[in-house]
C-alpha cells in the first residue's frame, strides 16, 4: 500500500494533461486539479482576493528585541566555506552573530512594487518568491542571547518573545513551513516547495554560520509535536521542518510554558492531503544531526565571502544560451554541493568546455547515460520554462519514492533544496548564476535513462544581467523585474 507521501506525491505529479499552464509572474501553475476527492476542487489559485501574507503576525505588545544592524564581517571566500576547508576560528553564538545569521539567511533584502501589493524578497532563494517558512529562536537560560522562545521578524529585523525560555543545552533555530502561503500558488505540490525552499534557506543559514566559526547542527528528525508546541505552531497551517542547534549539546527543545500562536494569515486554506502526508511522518524522539560530510579539495576558488555572495545571488531570469561554462566550474560545484548528500543528481550538460553534451550521472561524468544534445528535451520536461534551454548544465535531484518512508521523503525533498542552494551560492562565487525550477514528473524518467522520481532541477548558466544588491537589515533594496524571455 502507498504511504502518505507517496499517496501525495502521485496525486501532484505533473503529466501531460494535467496541467493548464498559467503564465503569470513566469510560474506554471497547476489551475486543474486531478480528478481525487482527496485533492482541494473550490481553489483558485494566485487569487488576488485570498493574497497569503508574507510572514506571519502577532500582537504588538509581545516584548521586542531589536537585532544589531552592525553585523561582523568574514573573509574566508564562500567556496572554501561550502566545500569545509576554510580555516576559521571557532566562534560562540551572540547577539550580533545571530544577527548576521538571520540577516543572511531569511531577512527580506529586496523589494518590488506590483499593482496589489510590494513585494518582499527574501535573503534565500523561494519558489515563486512565496518563502513558506518562519524562522524562530529559542534560547535556554543562561546564554548570550536573550532568553525565551522568540519569532524572527523577517522585515523589522527583530526578535519577538512568544514564549519562555525552554530548557536544553544549545540555542536553536526551529524552521517551520507554511502550507497556505506556498499552496496558494502550487496547490497541494505546495508540500514539496516548503521542503524545496528550507533546504535551500538552511544551506544559506549554515555556510554563513560556518564562515563565522558557529557551531551549526542540522536535525531533521526530531519530537515533532513538541517542537510545534514550543513555537506556537498549530500543526495544520503552521508545522516544524528542521532544527539547527547553534552550539555543543542538546537543542534547546524542552518547552517550560505555552507559546503565544500569532496567526499565519487572515483565512488561511487547509490541505488535508499535505495535513496526512505531514502527520504521518510526525516522530516523538531527537534524531541524530546530519553529517556535513568530509571536506572537498577544489584545485581554484572563488574570493568572495559569503556575505557578498548572498546578496548578490538572486533567481535568475535570463541566461545568455551563447554562452557555456567550464568544466572546473562544473565539477567544482557539483562535488561541493553534494558534500554530505548521497540523494542522486544527473547532469544534462548543454554547453560545458570539456563535456561533450549529454545526460551524466554524478559523480561518473566520464561516460554518459544519455549522448548527445538534450536542450529541447530539458526545456519541454521542465514546462517549456527557457532557462533550462538557456543554461550551460541543468542538474536534477531524483530518487525512488516507492522505498522512502514518510520522514524520508520530507528529508529527500529537504536535500535536494540543500544542493539547490548551494549550486546557487557556488555559482555566483564562481561567476555564474543559477535557478531551480520545476518539472513534469513523466517526463524526467525518459530524460534521466532511468526509472527514478524527479525532486528538483536546478539550472546553472551565463547571467545576462546582474541582480541588484540584497540590502542591510531593515533597508531592503528596490528593485525593478526582470522580465523572462
């Protein structure tokens, strides 16, 4: 029988068919639900009427804390700190520290103006710009940071008390998902963008904190109704998706009051399929933190830190199809990324000096799994979207659904976020520029030569412009879109 996820999973795979594609802000949208009474039918999606908030609200007399703007800079460049070799001394978490790792990792940096709102950009790459997540701070007494369990205020730059201080031996981070906010747009598939888009922020949040020299521990099994409990999350619209302790020992996970809730937005939809599919992996003990995996020797790196690097990286729109990337570039970001990540990736390369084009699979790019060039291939299988026609390789996370058990597929989709943000930090330090897309889910075993399920693509090409700036906290930089070609 299918587990939960699996069930899930089916039910929102694209097929030629199912879909009708709505081109707005570039994102194809699932507008035609499959026919399963389990599948929402009375939704309307990218209905301006039913707009989700960007974050999530509370009551102004929660007590604030306002996070230094004055953040401490690092040097050692953003490749060596993703492939673990940068030496940097080991650092305590403090206020400014916390600082530079929220700022960095989910703070809005850009924003837009649009006829019904404007729009926040998040320091960390997002599906349709949705960012499904919240991030909170607890923190146990006795620390140098405030105590309490706090809510991260994404456009303040502040912290925001909703409960007490929890008992436990590190500080942590507890990153939550919202469903409503990403399924407005992609419907139930809204489940896999949440895990899509934490993976990516986490890859963020963790090279920052290795450039510091912080300690950074990445569970993803963990109590998870006690964790909910701890935030304030409700389970249905609001659910944890990872835990990152900042310091030796236990996360500090161990409620010792209620959390205020706060709400996620006005009306939010409920989802009953992602509802099954989260519950049913729900765990009631703390995993094992995720092995980072050994360090990776590159021959060359970038120079750039990383605090450069993510606020310059941005989703890219455009990408010169004239232009090809080396094969150092390629192989240099496909072993750092996936560093600690054994989750398959093939490599369908379009334009890459050294690599004749073809579908590769990591990490034995000597011999191909499918000749010859796949450009119109890749543009048809990720929903006629031009960057991965335009890009010089297009990698794809896939795996087989049928062997994973309900955590496990949280935590595949999970790593493939991981590898995407990573590619995405790797090719801007590299000088290039990357974005992940979606896919129609028949379409990636014929492309990849094997029977496997498609979890993400990522493409990595030529910019044909650079994205402003991410700004400081609290000062968000304006920007003008891009339109796609």
């Amino acid at each position: 029988m299918e587990t939960a996820t699996q069930t899930l999973h089916r039910l929102t795979s694209y097929t030629w068919g199912w879909y009708e594609p709505s081109r707005e802000d570039d994102d194809l949208v699932w507008s035609v639900p499959i026919d399963d009474p389990r599948v929402v039918r009375d939704l309307v999606p990218n209905d301006l009427e039913r707009f989700p908030w960007f974050f999530k609200r509370y009551a102004r007399t929660l007590p604030r804390v306002p996070l230094p703007r004055d953040l401490p800079a690092t040097s050692a460049p953003a490749v060596a700190v993703l492939a673990g070799t940068a030496d940097v001394a080991r650092t305590e978490i403090d206020l400014p520290h916390l600082s530079r790792l929220l700022h960095l990792s989910a703070v809005v940096v850009r924003t837009t103006e649009r006829p019904y709102t404007t729009w926040l950009f998040r320091a960390a790459g997002s599906a349709g710009a949705r960012f499904p997540l919240e991030v909170y701070v607890a923190v146990p007494d006795g620390k140098e940071l405030p105590a309490g369990v706090h809510w991260y205020d994404p456009l303040d730059h502040a912290l925001v008390q909703v409960g007490p201080p929890p008992r436990g031996d590190a500080p942590a981070l507890v990153v939550t998902g919202v469903p409503w906010r990403t399924g407005w747009r992609y419907r139930e598939r809204g489940f896999r963008h949440v895990y899509w888009d934490a993976g990516t922020m986490l890859s963020q949040l963790l090279a920052v904190a290795d450039s510091a020299g912080l300690t950074a521990r990445l569970y993803t099994r963990f109590p998870d109704t006690a964790v909910a409990a701890l935030v304030g999350a409700d389970g249905v619209h609001e659910w944890p998706v990872a835990v990152v302790a900042l310091g030796d020992g236990a996360p500090a996970l161990d409620a010792t009051g209620s959390a205020a809730g706060g709400d996620v937005d006005a009306a939010p939809l409920e989802f009953p399929l992602v509802t099954a599919a989260q519950r049913a992996g729900e765990l009631d003990t703390l995993g094992t933190a995720w092995d980072r995996g050994a360090p990776v020797e590159v021959a060359a790196e970038g120079i750039d830190p990383v605090e450069k690097v993510v606020l310059a990286r941005g989703s890219q729109r455009r990408m010169d199809p004239t232009r090809g990337l080396s094969e150092f570039l390629l192989r240099t970001c496909m072993r750092v990324a996936l560093r600690g990540v054994d989750l398959p990736h093939f490599v369908a390369v379009h334009d890459v000096d050294g690599i004749a084009p073809g579908v590769y699979h990591w990490p034995d790019p000597s011999s191909s799994v499918r000749a010859g060039a796949t450009r119109d291939e890749v543009y048809r299988v990720a929903l006629d979207q031009e960057l991965a026609r335009d890009a010089a390789f297009v990698v794809t996370a896939a795996t087989d659904v049928g062997k994973l058990d309900d955590r496990e597929y949280r935590e595949a989709q999970l790593a493939a976020g991981l590898v995407e943000g990573r590619l995405h930090l790797l090719a801007y330090s590299l000088g290039a520029s990357a974005c992940g897309m979606t896919f129609i889910d028949s379409e990636v075993p014929p492309l990849l030569g094997e029977p496997l399920d498609g979890l993400l693509l990522t493409c990595v090409g030529v910019p044909e412009y650079a994205s402003a700036a991410g700004g400081p906290p609290g000062a968000p930089t304006a920007i003008r879109m891009i339109t796609p070609r």
